[in-house]
C-alpha cells in the first residue's frame, strides 16, 4: 500500500473494467500521481533539516492515518472497523512498511535523492522474483526476466556513478534505499499472499500508517531527537507528504483502480522515477551525467517489462 512510493493494488477487478481504456483525464491524473510521488523523495530532503529521520516519519504517518480516519468516517466505510481477523497480518504489514521507511529517511540523509528515486524503484523486481516462489499465479515469462536483468544492469551503473552528495557515508546510504526497495517488495507479497489481499485497502493502509507512527514517534522520544529551526520549506515538504502523497494520491489511486485496469495503471507507474530524477536535478541541482541517464533509462525500461502482461 503506498505510501510509497506507489499504492499496492489490493482490490479484486471488475471484468468490465478490466476491457476499459485509459482516457484523457485518467492519463493526466495519472501522470499527476506518478510526478507527485516522483517528489517524495525531494521533499524528504528539504525536509531533513527540521524535522529528522524518526520524527519526520512519525508526524507524516501521524497525520496522514488521521486524514484516511476521517475519510473512511465520512464515506461511511463502517466496514473498516469490524473484526475480520486481519489484525495482526496488519501489524505484521505495519512493521514491514515501518522498516521501509525507517531506510528511506536514514538513507535519505547520506545519498542523493536522484539515486533514491532509481534504487527505490527496483521493489517491483524484488516483488517478481519473490512471487515465483509465493505466488505460482504470478510466473515470471521472458518480458519480466529481461525486465530484471536491464534493471540490474541500471542499478551496477549507478553504483558506480560519483556522489553528489558529499557524506562519507554515501555509500551506507544507497544501500539502506535499495534494502527500503526489499522491504516494499515484502509488504507487497505479504498483502498479495494473505488475506490481506481481501481486506479493504484503506483498512490496510490505515494499519501500515498506525504501526509507522508510533515507531517513528518512538524512536524519536528514544534517541532524542528534537525538531530543528522552523522554515517554510520544510514545514510545507512535511505537509506535502503528510496530506497529498500518504492521504490524497492514495485516495486518487483508488478512484482510479474502481474505474479502469490495474494492469494498465501499474504500467504507467514507470514514470515514477523519471519524475524523481528531474525534481533532484531542477529542485535540488543534483548532477546528471550521461552513465546516470542511461543508468535511468535501463532501470525505466526494466520497470514497463516487469509490468508487462503476456
């Protein structure tokens, strides 16, 4: 469920929609979608300075898990809140997402926020070569192999592509992102190999935001951090995150999901990272050489084969 980087679909398609194509206005909202989860890893960094790793974490699931409550209360969603015996799979989902995120942010710190947005992006192939063994449904055929090999080829690349980030520990913070991008991909099988996958999805959403925040929250209380000097930068890269991209996005996606395939959306999720790499390079002056960008376009043209259906 995303948070994240991007939504997992969890709902069962409707045939009729299955056959439905993408329209002008799908088109655009999805690109709306994709270029705003795109910044998240942008906002994190301009948020850093204020709010550090923990606390920031803490305070975005904080109040994104209220703005899903009141939504789920004012669409009526009473459903939400019987027994159906998903708590503790919720909790267990909770604690993955908690783990991606506690890498995101501590990664974010040392390593560039173009290089978040391609490492991040390899969870899909993580998600396709756990569900050969978890998921016999869910095969991988030729596309899907050579879809994880030019993404493997991307991810060497970058590694060797210099820093723009001047931390020693640059480094420790690239492999804490591609380790967030193994715990993404282990929500996205726990949802999709349990009963999870009935449950509804806000109901899951809101068990990842809950567990998240009194992580976050506590650890921040354990090791002491403390907000820094207020500015309206980071104040408003909080509050992005936090009410568009963990409340908002989700929410569109949704919409989305009930009215067209989810096949075709996922799809269109590959421009994810093309979004996260230009918003470093315009927003943050991250250099981008030419290995970077062939690095990016491997990595992209991996990510639209693993989601290829067929």
């Amino acid at each position: 469920m995303r948070h994240f980087p991007v939504p997992i679909t969890t709902t069962i398609p409707d045939p009729a929609v299955s056959k439905r194509s993408l329209d002008v206005s799908a088109v655009a909202m999805l690109v709306l979608l994709c270029a705003s989860w795109g910044a998240q890893q942008v906002s994190v960094k301009i948020a850093l300075p204020a709010f550090p790793p923990f606390l920031q974490m803490g305070i975005r699931s904080a109040g994104a898990s209220l703005l899903v409550l009141l939504y789920c209360l004012a669409a009526r969603r009473g459903k939400l809140f019987v027994r159906d015996g998903s708590l503790w799979l919720g909790i267990f989902s909770g604690l993955l997402f908690s783990g991606e995120f506690v890498l995101i942010y501590l990664g974010l710190q040392w390593t560039d926020a173009s290089r978040t947005s391609l490492f991040l992006y390899t969870a899909p192939f993580f998600v396709a070569l756990g569900a050969t063994w978890l998921l016999p449904s869910e095969r991988l055929r030729w596309p899907q192999w050579a879809g994880l090999a030019l993404s493997f080829c991307g991810t060497a690349i970058v590694m060797g592509v210099p820093h723009a980030a001047t931390s020693p520990h640059a480094l420790l913070g690239d492999l804490m992102i591609i380790a967030a991008a193994v715990f993404w991909a282990a929500t996205t099988l726990a949802i999709k190999a349990t009963r999870l996958a009935a449950v509804p999805p806000e109901k899951v959403l809101l068990y990842q935001l809950a567990v998240s925040a009194a992580i976050g929250l506590g650890a921040a209380a354990a090791t002491g951090e403390s907000m820094g000097t207020l500015g309206f930068a980071p104040v408003m890269a909080l509050t992005y995150q936090t009410v568009w991209i963990a409340a908002i996005t989700f929410l569109l996606w949704l919409r989305l999901l009930t009215l067209y395939p989810a096949s075709t959306l996922q799809a269109g999720t590959s421009m994810s990272p093309l979004f996260g790499v230009a918003f470093a390079a315009l927003i943050l002056h991250e250099p981008l050489g030419p290995l970077f960008l062939l690095a990016v376009a491997l990595v992209v043209s991996g990510l639209i084969l693993v989601n290829r259906r067929g």
